[in-house]
C-alpha cells in the first residue's frame, strides 16, 4: 500500500495477468492456475532468484541437491566469511532457499562480494538468464516429486537448470560418485565448455578434490594440494565429507587460500535442524534433524553414528519408500518410535526392523516414549522422512518443539 503496488490475495482475478512477466515464489507450483493462465496467454514466467539475478553484481556460488544443500550453502558461506574478516570491503552474502531471499539483498552485493546461494529444484523450474560463476550440484534422489508430475526425469532436468547458462570460464563443482548428476554434468560441461571440478570419496580425480589416504586432496590446478585429514572435518558423516569437499573447491575455485579452508571445515558448528546435537541427558545424546524431510536424508543421519539409535519418524508422507532404509535400522536403530499422519506407515515399514517399536499422537510423548527406550550411550534421533505439515508449519517450527522439550527432561 505504501509504495502504491497494486495486489490481490486470496485468489486471483484476471487483473493479475495484465502484466509483462510473472515472478513466482518457490512455493508456487507450474501447475496451478493463475501460472498455467500465463503461459497459455505467452507471458514469460520467472522464478525469484532468475528476477533478483538480473540486478546482481557480484559473483555467485550456487548450491543445490536434494540432500545437503543446506549445509554445504552455510559451510561455503563460513568459508568466504572467514576469508573476508580481514578485508571490511568484501562480504560474503548466503541467501536463497536458505531462508534469506535472494531479492531481499541483491542491491547490496558489490561486485568485489561473494554471493552464496542454496537453490532448489522448484526456483530452478523458471531461470532464463541465471548464470553462477560457480555451480554445485551435490546429490538426486526422488523427492517433491508431486510437483513434477512423480517425473524423476522431470525432477532432475530441474536441478540440471544450475548449469544452463554457464559459460567458459565458470566452474561446475559435481558429485561424480552419483550416476546421475555425473551424466547430467557431463553432458553440460561438454556442451558449453564449462569447467567440470569432480568431488569423490574414490580417490582425488584430474580437476576436483576427494580422499586420499583418509586426507582431503585438492586438484584444482593441474597439480594435488593436501588440505587436511578426514577426521579433523567439524562435521560427521560420510555425507558431510561431500559436503565440505564441494565448500572447499567452491572457494578454492574463488582464490581462497588452503589456511583459510581448513580453518573453516575443522571449526564449522553446522546448521540448526540438521543433526544438530541438543543435550545429553543420563549419557543419551538427544539430535535434532528436523531438517530431513525425505528418506534420503534419514539414511545419511543413521549413518552417521556408531552408536544404538531409538528413531523419531514421521509427519506428512510424500510416498516415501522406505526399502534402502531397512537395513540401517536393523543394524543400528534399538526402537522405532513413529509420529503423526504417517505413524502407521513407519510402523509397517520400519517397526519390524527394530527391536521395538512404539506410536505416539504428539511430540511430547515421542520424546517420552524415545527416553523410556534408550539406554546409556544410546542417540534419540529425531529425523522425520517426512514433511511437518501435519502438525507443524514447517520443519523449524517442529525442531524447535523437540528442542524446547529435550531441554525440559529431566
């Protein structure tokens, strides 16, 4: 009203496509109508971060995947923050799907900056001219594909729009242990000339970084650059090597120095949501990984412990299949303790893994019930597979609850 821009909420009349080019939000899908009428009637149609690239001026390092985007996008910006403290002319700015919109902070990214940008397959659907310095495509596994007609196909040539406009000179940082983002990078390195940088947990490749002898190894000029050892990465888990690998050839590629590198990746806190270690309580570790919203990303966080876990699952299923976790469990979960609309689901398909096995209607006795269950030395986990809408507004809003009541146990 302030500034005299003309709206409409709570639906849409035909006033709103008397317009050049529509803008979306991420959580505007292609299918709905008011977009469907603007492609029929040949508006161009644009995703948020494709309108906010058009006024950027600095450099941008974009990150996507379906499972780790996060991280890797705030470990990236931890790097270049620590590389700039020394220099108040120069700002690393994270923004995108992190929660920080692109367009809320485009004008101030000077051409010296550093914009570092997590980006989703649904803000991909609509770039034109969205061009990174530097690409980072970390991992594809079915996931939203309810917006892609349950097209994986679909879903990946989303996530493949990080490479579109990319040119000579611009890097492509790729997971070459996963087949298809290897096929999808391929394809476009040969067809624009882009740069590929390949990042492995298979030993250290031509151009890229991997492991060596349990060492993180760089190649980004012709010639190995030991960083640092495995075990001395902040962050755990086979996942957070990929991870950590793709921050360190993202800034190895933007001149930051190996010091700084490693620096960063050994003293990274990590993110809130995403196994974030809560409180101890009678020698039981408590971790929130709200943020694991898929089956995927429940794989990675069992994973990552060499220690009897008791899972917290469930929330709003988005058809999840189940099988690869089936093993995990019945290696290393002690109970199933299954939550919300799709309590029933996890309990067919994971309870007969664990030893036990219980439901619970809220959070506060899924907390109750995980404690009753776990033993000293054992992790409560709380890693969904699933959305949160069936109890929550999104996943921060349920990582909080459980925090706030790990907090209260006594």
């Amino acid at each position: 009203d302030a500034a005299g821009v003309d709206y409409e909420s709570g639906g849409h009349t035909a006033a709103a496509l008397d317009a050049d080019f529509l803008a979306l939000s991420p959580g505007v899908p292609t299918q709905s109508s008011i977009v469907q009428q603007a492609l029929r009637a040949g508006l161009d149609v644009y995703s948020e971060i494709e309108a906010a690239s058009w006024f950027c001026d600095a450099p941008i390092v974009a990150i996507t995947g379906t499972n780790g985007k996060t991280t890797t996008t705030s470990l990236a910006g931890h790097v270049f923050r620590t590389a700039f403290a020394d220099d108040p002319g120069r700002e690393a700015i994270v923004a995108g799907n992190i929660g920080h919109p692109f367009s809320d902070c485009v004008l101030d990214a000077e051409p010296e900056d550093v914009v570092v940008l997590e980006v989703s397959s649904f803000q991909l659907d609509h770039v034109d001219t969205f061009h990174p310095r530097v690409s980072v495509l970390l991992n594809i596994t079915p996931d939203h594909l309810g917006r892609y007609d349950h097209n994986f196909e679909a879903y990946a040539r989303a996530k493949f729009n990080i490479f579109r406009n990319q040119e000579e000179g611009d890097a492509m940082i790729y997971n070459r242990d996963d087949h298809d983002v290897r096929g999808g990078a391929k394809q476009a390195a040969a067809e624009q000339d882009v740069r590929p940088l390949a990042i492995t947990t298979d030993g250290v490749p031509a151009a890229g970084a991997g492991l060596q002898d349990n060492r993180i190894v760089l190649r980004t000029d012709d010639e190995e650059e030991p960083l640092m050892a495995q075990d001395e990465l902040a962050l755990r888990g086979q996942h957070n090597v990929y991870n950590s690998l793709a921050a360190a050839v993202s800034a190895r590629v933007m001149e930051v120095e190996n010091d700084v590198i490693r620096e960063s990746l050994s003293g990274f806190e990590g993110v809130p949501h995403r196994l974030e270690a809560v409180r101890t309580v009678d020698d039981v570790l408590y971790v929130n990984d709200s943020k694991a919203t898929n089956v995927n990303a429940v794989w990675y966080a069992l994973e990552s412990f060499d220690r009897p876990i008791v899972l917290i699952a469930g929330g709003r299923d988005k058809g999840n299949d189940y099988t690869d976790l089936k093993p995990l469990v019945r290696d290393r979960v002690r109970a199933v303790v299954a939550l919300g609309e799709s309590a029933e689901t996890v309990v067919r398909e994971l309870g007969a893994e664990a030893s036990a096995h219980r439901r619970a209607d809220t959070m506060e006795a899924a907390v109750r019930q995980a404690q009753r269950a776990a033993r000293p030395g054992d992790v409560v986990l709380l890693s969904p597979a699933c959305s949160s809408f069936d109890m929550y507004e999104d996943y921060e809003e349920r990582g909080d609850t459980f925090r706030r009541l790990v907090e209260t146990l006594l």
